[in-house]
C-alpha cells in the first residue's frame, strides 16, 4: 500500500528530511531501479498499457512486459522488442520526473547506479558519463554466443524492425528484417543482463570511474544515496551496495524511497531514513512550497 495517501504530513516531514541533508551533502550517489522508472510512467506490468501497445500479445494471454526468456517465435519476439525499445528507450519526449530529479540535485557532486537499461537518466540532463548500467542499456545489442565483445547500436535494427511490424499480429513480417550478428552472422539479444552470455565490456570502464570517484572520497565525506525503486529483484545491484557504502563512510545518509520494501538496517538507524512512498510523491513533496514561519511573538 503506498502510504502518502493516508499520511502526508509523515511524507512532508520525510521531504524536509531529505531536503536538509541534501543541504548537508558534499557528494550524492543516486541509486535507482525499476520502481523509479515505473513512478516515471513505465511500469512494466502496468496491464492497460501493455494492451495498448501489444494488442496480439495480449490475446495470447501475455498481461506484462516482463518476457525475458519466454520462448516466442522470433518474429514475434523482435516485434516485442521493436515496439518496447522504440517506447522506453527511444521514445524523444522528454520525462519531468527525471528531469525534476536532475534539478533536485543541481551542481551537487553526484554520480547514478542505476539498474534500469532505459536511459532516462542521460535522456533527461544527468551527464552520461556519470551514469553507471551495470545490467546493460536497451540501445545496444550483441551476440548471442556472444562471438565478441563488441556491441552495436540498437536504433536501425528496432527501425528496420518496426518497417516491418505487424501491429495486427505483433510480428515482424519480413525475416530478412530480423537482426544477425554483424561479426559471426549468428543470433543476436538485446545487451541487457539476461544470463552469462551478457556483455559488459562497454560498461565497465563507467564502473571504474564511479569506482574511482567513491574511493577519492574522504573518509568523512557527507556523501548522501538517494534509492529510488530497488526491490529485492536484483538486491545485490542496487540495494546492498548502498547499504554497504553508507556504512564505509560514517557520516554517509541513506534515502530509501520505495512504497512497498522501504526497511532500513537496523545498524543504520539514525543515518538512513525509509520514505514508504512512490519517487514521484516525495518529488512533489520536495518541490512543494514551504509553508512561510509562523509570526514571532514578542512581549
């Protein structure tokens, strides 16, 4: 249950305490999953939109987009990942959500870990080289095998694939259409986190840096961690490292921000603070005017 509808004033409290350690911070690491995301307007197994845009998946019974590794025909498979990647990574309108977070930040010194392969993140004001996809980025896609560790711009394969989509029968019609791989001529996925065969080459020199930036800090550096999102899919990306990071600096603070799993450390208590709500209500709460100070009373 999302809890800002039934205490507000325990969210605008949240938000003050967010917006003053914001205020303290030297250094901000923002962590973000899918949750973050979905807030953001693309939530996965929101039903309503996945009928909309894949009408004939959905006859077929599909309610999500949640269908990595469900054994389709290829034609049907890359017309999903045609109309998916075309909305969620493509799609050029820009994205308040994400941008009122860039705007929280400001010229703080900050950096992204994010597990979401959208990139709204760059999409929307954050520099790119600051945002680290350790699970990958739906703009590129690589061998299967894989042959190399090379990868390649997903843009004229899902443009390619959407020449020839079929939004009556979700397929793509013309098979020369389905994407091979440019070095071997072998199948080709998408370059996201799915099983060993991932390629992570192009991201892990971003890792490095991010590696780089936490290990120059001092060891009383004010760095603050904003989560956004991070459930208990994938914990070990999102959730644990920042758990980890803010007890290497003791006067790190932690902001978990999650409507459904937003428990913190017990060991943590005092330095990170649960806010059980969506990213985009403690958004609205932190950009809400402030109520003016009472008047001052004098005798």
């Amino acid at each position: 249950m999302n809890q800002t509808n039934h205490q507000p004033h325990a969210l605008q409290a949240q938000a003050d305490t967010v917006r003053s350690w914001l205020a303290e911070a030297d250094r901000v690491l923002i962590t973000a999953g899918a949750g973050l995301s979905a807030a953001a307007g693309y939530d996965y197994g929101d039903t309503d939109r996945f009928q909309e845009l894949f009408p004939a998946l959905y006859r077929l019974g599909l309610r999500s987009r949640y269908l990595v590794g469900l054994p389709l025909p290829p034609a049907l498979l890359w017309g999903y990942w045609a109309v998916h990647i075309d909305d969620i990574r493509y799609s050029p309108a820009p994205n308040p959500l994400y941008q009122r977070l860039r705007t929280l930040v400001g010229d703080k010194d900050h950096w992204v870990m994010t597990s979401n392969v959208d990139a709204l993140f760059p999409r929307n004001g954050f520099a790119a080289d600051r945002v680290f996809t350790p699970q990958g980025d739906y703009g590129r896609y690589q061998c299967t095998t894989p042959c190399t560790p090379t990868t390649w711009d997903s843009k004229p394969v899902i443009d390619r694939l959407l020449s020839a989509y079929d939004p009556d029968t979700g397929a793509v019609t013309d098979s020369d259409a389905l994407p091979r791989c440019p070095n071997c001529g072998g199948e080709v996925e998408i370059n996201v986190r799915i099983g060993p065969e991932f390629v992570e080459a192009p991201y892990l020199p971003t890792g490095r840096r991010l590696q780089k930036w936490l290990n120059e800090a001092p060891t009383d550096a004010r760095l603050l961690i904003l989560e956004f999102g991070a459930g208990f899919n994938t914990p070990g990306v999102i959730r644990h490292p920042g758990e980890h990071l803010t007890r290497h600096f003791p006067r790190a603070r932690l902001v978990r921000v999650n409507p459904t799993d937003p428990d913190i450390p017990s060991d943590l208590a005092g330095r990170a603070l649960p806010v059980p709500a969506g990213a985009d209500h403690l958004l609205d709460a932190l950009i809400a005017p402030q109520a003016p100070a009472g008047p001052t009373v004098t005798s």
